[in-house]
C-alpha cells in the first residue's frame, strides 16, 4: 500500500516523501483510517513500528489551530515524549498546529509559555499533573486522547495518575491506546474508558528470521568486561546497545568502555534532562556508536540503525528480554542479539528462555584480551565478585 491510498492530508504526503518514507508500515495502515473515521482504537505495536505517525497524521487532521488544547499525549519517558513532538510539530507546522512537550527536570515557567499557545500537548503523568494542580493546563476542549505505551506507563506505576488526568478530560473524547502488551491492568484502563474499543495487532516488528541470538558462558566474572570490549571492537557494522542491570553499572561500564577507546555514552533514569538528551544527541550526531543502558531508560527509545544489542547483565524476565532485543533486527535489517552469562546467571536465562518459550544457541568463546576494569574513581580495579546466592544478591537503583 502506498501513503497516498490512505486519503491523507496533501501536506502530509510532501513531507512523507521529503523525509524518505516509501510506504505506511502495518500499524500505520490499520489504524490510520480507523482513527480518522474517529473510532477509539487499541494497537499492540512496540516502539519503532511505525506508531507514532499512525496516530499523529490523523490526529494533526483534526485539529483546529487557536482553538486551545485539542489533543492530549501521554508517554511513560521524557525521552519519547520528546521524539513524539518532534514528529508532531514537523507534520504540524505545515498546517499552523502548535505542539508543547511536558515533562520533568526543565523548567516549569517555560513549559507553561508553551502550553498558553499549544493545539496539542505531549506529557509525562507527573508533569501533567503538576499543571493541573497549578491550573496552567486545561483539557476542556481535548478531542483526542491517546495513551502511549500504556503497558510500560502502568509497570512504573503511573495508572493513578493516568486515572486522574483521564478524568478531567472530556466525556465525548476519542481515546487511542498503543501498548506492546494487553495485560490485565491495561485491559483494565481499556474497558474503563474506550467506548467499544477496535483492537489492532500486528506482528512481532522483530523479525526473528534476521535475528542471531547467541550467548557466552563465561567462567570467571572478571572476564565479562574484557569479552565485551572485544566483542565491540569487533564490531564494525551499525550501533551497539549494552544493558545493564542498575543505573550505577551502566555509568561505570560507560566510562571504561571510553577509557579503552570505545566511543560509548550511558543513559538512564538518574540522570538530569540535559545529560540524558546529551546522550541521545551524541548518538545522532555519531559522537558515539554504543548506547549504555538500563532497561527504564531504554523503553521508549527509537534509535536508528542499531546492529547489536548485548545484554552485560541478564534481564530478569522475558518481557524485558523481548523489549531488549526489540531494539534491533527492524524493518528487514539483520541484528544481533548477545547475552554475557555468568555462572550466576544460568537460572535466570533459563527461566526468560522458558517463558519466551525460545532456545538460544551457545557460542564459542573467542580468544580475548583481558583488560582492566575500573571500578572507582579512585583507580581501584574492580575485585571479582562473589558468588551469592538468590535473594542474596546486592541491589541497584534501576
């Protein structure tokens, strides 16, 4: 199917070819005319399926300019809330629509200049509340609602907030949910509040057939880093995205990653707005070819032409370990999925292979060199952890 059967704006075509894009992908065909037909729809669809514009385009169509807040975007992250305005303002600045983002750790006052003049407002639940209770926002006109990733929002506890900020929104709304899963809280919300909800789902955007999923069993911890610098260097096609289990790892494998040559960055959930968006930017801009992660940070995040994923630590389940690889293997690209394993680890990995019901091959360890990780600032290596038992393992902030 090509763009210009789904009856959009002529607007939206120009800028659709003048940013590259050859046809709608299968989230966009589904929901496009549903949504335009103003049906309350639920698509299942990860990020980097193509989501965002199956509900921006139709949104941005009805909207009037001047007419004070007309739609309203929920987002779990500060880092998807700012990647879904920035599609909406390109696709709406043709057509005189203006878009505010909301979310912490910037300034309140210029956010509150921004939603004066704003058609459409992008936010995280916190945020948007904070306004509420300041009355500097008002949905009294919202016409669209659309909760994105709704799954992940009610994972990080949000779903009273969502309540609330659902609620003071107009009756007669169009509400749109996009959610990798349909749980049961999710089903909740969408029983609540969607009036005979149509429920879309697409496949899997991962495509397995172009996805290498392997792992190493490495014997001593110490080793683990040493592995994945050579496993990097070795690297040479596309972006690279380690997980790491606490805030805390992520900053410390960054910065030794950096210290041998590797162009790497950390992100994650401790830090400001401005590092965060630094991280990000460095990445656009090929500072850096390898991402740092913890899982929080990394939902929500559309990162381009991502080769590899390594997991330095195991997730704990399989639907991290799904979001995980989600980031690679797409629109018909090869990826690598790598998974370093302790032996710690084996029950854990067993368990997220049972649960995606998945048999990862063993690989074979390569000859590598061992390097030296540092784990404090004051140049102390890092000592080799001892093996703890379940319940016994220390704990990070995530």
């Amino acid at each position: 199917m090509r763009f210009d059967e789904l009856s959009l704006n002529p607007a939206f075509l120009e800028k659709l070819q003048e940013l590259g894009f050859e046809g709608p992908t299968l989230i966009q065909e589904k929901c496009i005319p549903e949504i335009a037909a103003g049906k309350d729809v639920v698509g299942q669809a990860e990020t980097g399926s193509g989501k965002t514009l199956a509900f921006a385009l139709p949104i941005l169509d009805g909207v009037v300019p001047g007419k004070g807040v007309q739609a309203l975007i929920l987002t779990p992250t500060r880092e998807l809330c700012v990647q879904i305005t920035e599609v909406f303002q390109d696709f709406g600045r043709p057509l005189g629509v203006k878009t505010a983002s909301v979310y912490g750790g910037v300034s309140i006052d210029a956010q509150i200049k921004n939603i004066r003049t704003a058609d459409v407002i992008v936010g995280t639940p916190g945020r948007i509340l904070d306004h509420m209770r300041r009355k500097t926002i008002h949905f009294g006109n919202v016409k669209f609602l659309v909760l994105d990733e709704t799954d992940r929002m009610l994972d990080m506890g949000f779903i009273d907030d969502v309540r609330r900020i659902i609620e003071s929104t107009p009756r007669g709304r169009q509400t749109l949910m996009f959610s990798a899963t349909i749980y049961e809280n999710v089903q909740r919300i969408m029983q609540r509040y969607l009036r005979d909800p149509l429920i879309i789902m697409t496949q899997e955007y991962v495509d397995e057939s172009k996805l290498g999923q392997v792992y190493y069993d490495i014997q001593q911890q110490n080793h683990k880093f040493s592995l994945l610098v050579h496993l990097l260097k070795n690297n040479t096609s596309g972006m690279a995205i380690v997980f790491c289990a606490t805030r805390e790892e992520s900053d410390i494998v960054a910065k030794n990653l950096q210290n041998h040559g590797i162009n790497a960055s950390a992100i994650h959930g401790g830090m400001s707005q401005h590092q965060r968006q630094k991280s990000l930017n460095m990445l656009k801009n090929q500072q850096a070819d390898v991402l740092v992660a913890t899982d929080v940070a990394a939902r929500g995040l559309d990162i381009k032409n991502v080769s590899h994923i390594y997991n330095y630590d195991v997730p704990k389940t399989a639907k991290d370990y799904i979001h995980r690889i989600g980031r690679t293997a797409r629109a018909g690209e090869n990826g690598s999925a790598v998974t370093l394993l302790t032996e710690r680890d084996h029950d854990s990995f067993r368990r997220v292979q049972r649960e995606y019901d998945i048999t990862i091959k063993r690989a074979e360890l390569p000859k590598f060199k061992k390097v030296t990780f540092v784990r404090n600032a004051d140049g102390r290596r890092r000592p080799v952890r001892k093996y703890r038992p379940s319940g016994q393992r220390r704990h990070g902030r995530r």
